[in-house]
C-alpha cells in the first residue's frame, strides 16, 4: 500500500473528506474528480485505487499534482471494496478530517447529492447524526436502469439488514454515504466484511455502538461508463457474510 501526493498529517477542524475506491475506472474519474469539487468546493477527496491496470492511478495523480485537495492512495498488495473503503475512513481519520462521504466512481451517485448528505448529519433535538445514507429505497428515492433481478437482489439484501441483522435504515446496501469520523471511534472494526457486505456490515456495528442513523432519498443511476465489477462469487461471498452477522445478531455468537 503506497499514499502518494498532498498527505498532511492533519488538517483544519471541519474538513471534510470524499472519498472513492476504484478500479479501472478511467473513463470516469476525471470528469467525477470536477464534478464533486463543483458540488464541494473546499472538500478534500480521496482516490483510494487498486492498481488499476487501465491508468485510473495516473488520471489521479496528474489532477493531484495541479490541486493540492486531490489525493490518491495507491494499495499495490490488496483489492477489494470493503478494505478500501476502510483505510479510507482511516486515512482521514489520521488527519483529523471531521466528516467522509464516500460514493461510487462511476457517476451511479449523483455528485449534486453530497451537500445533502452532509447537511443532514446536522442536530436533531440538540444529538448530530452520526450517518446519513443516500437512499433508495425510502419516499423520492429511486433506481434507474436496473433489471428486474437487480431489483429483487437489491430488495431482498436491504430486507434482511433492516428484519433480520436489526439495522433501522430501508438501504442498508447503499454506498453513498457521509459520517462524522468521530463515530468510528465507538465501532469494533476489526474482521469488517471485506467486499460487498462491507457496507451492511459497517452499519451493523455502528448500530450496535449506538449511532445515530438517517437516510436521504437519491436517484440512483445504473453505470454507462465502464464495466461493473460484481461478479458471481463475490455476490456468494456477500450472502455469506451477511449469514454469519444474522448468527452473531441472533446468537450473540
């Protein structure tokens, strides 16, 4: 694992970091990199990329270079989503960054949607927030361009966060995300589901410390850049760690 550019070992109170984990997604970076930072001026965002073979490091590191809000952390030793994601978080819990949104690098979240998200983990009868999640599937969310099977995988995965793991959010599975870094200091991160299970799997354990949850609706959008890295056996892989958190949840085991 190698952090390259503009790495200070903090920043000022209220910083806020986006971040996204990619591979091969050169297609889209740049032009996502502008986009974020029209919606988020003076965030910071992080690039957390597994070597992709396409060049999506290289796109990174030249826009880091011209904008010292642009980072990138190369990991040259390990893939996956759910282990990106975390060292993210951690990456900028080191620098003392308040709040982290993290989104897809495909455009699927819509970039426009980050000051809301941060906006909602503002007080509520005198308690913050400690996460807001875009959501799909509470009132004026949505979907576009799913098949009907992704509709029900999707359903049926934020079905068993919500009844069976006891997790108070309808998307649980949703990506797009803010949260204020002082919560993961309560979570037990350690053996956290290190693919697609990550995201209910955070959510589980932050539940379980006690943060406080609230979803936002957001229109989701089915990529059109790039290829999808989902595959059969890391959706399998998913299943079973979304098992074995419903066995701990029931059986306190």
């Amino acid at each position: 694992m190698q952090a390259t550019h503009h790495s200070p070992p903090q920043w000022p109170p209220g910083t806020t970091v986006v971040q996204i984990a990619t591979y091969n997604e050169s297609a889209s970076i740049s032009s996502l990199i502008t986009a974020i930072h029209t919606a988020v001026p003076h965030a910071h965002i992080l690039v957390i990329d597994d070597n992709s073979p396409d060049g999506t490091a290289q796109i990174v590191a030249e826009k880091a270079d011209k904008n010292e809000r642009v980072h990138l952390l190369l990991r040259t030793d390990r893939r996956g989503l759910g282990t990106a994601t975390l060292e993210g978080i951690q990456w900028a819990q080191k620098r003392a960054a308040e709040v982290i949104v993290h989104l897809d690098g495909d455009f699927s979240h819509n970039p426009a949607d980050i000051p809301r998200l941060i906006a909602a983990l503002a007080i509520l009868d005198e308690m913050p927030f400690d996460i807001a999640i875009g959501s799909r599937k509470v009132p004026g969310g949505t979907a576009t361009g799913w098949s009907v099977k992704r509709h029900i995988i999707s359903w049926l995965v934020c079905w068993f966060t919500r009844v069976v793991l006891r997790v108070p959010v309808r998307d649980g599975s949703s990506g797009f995300r803010a949260l204020r870094i002082r919560c993961i200091e309560s979570i037990n991160l350690e053996n956290l589901a290190s693919g697609y299970a990550f995201f209910e799997d955070f959510l589980w354990r932050a539940h379980q410390s006690g943060a406080r949850m609230t979803e936002i609706p957001i229109t989701f959008t089915n990529r059109k850049l790039g290829e999808s890295k989902a595959s059969g056996i890391e959706m399998l892989r998913g299943a079973r760690d979304l098992v074995r958190l419903a066995v701990h949840t029931w059986f306190k085991c």
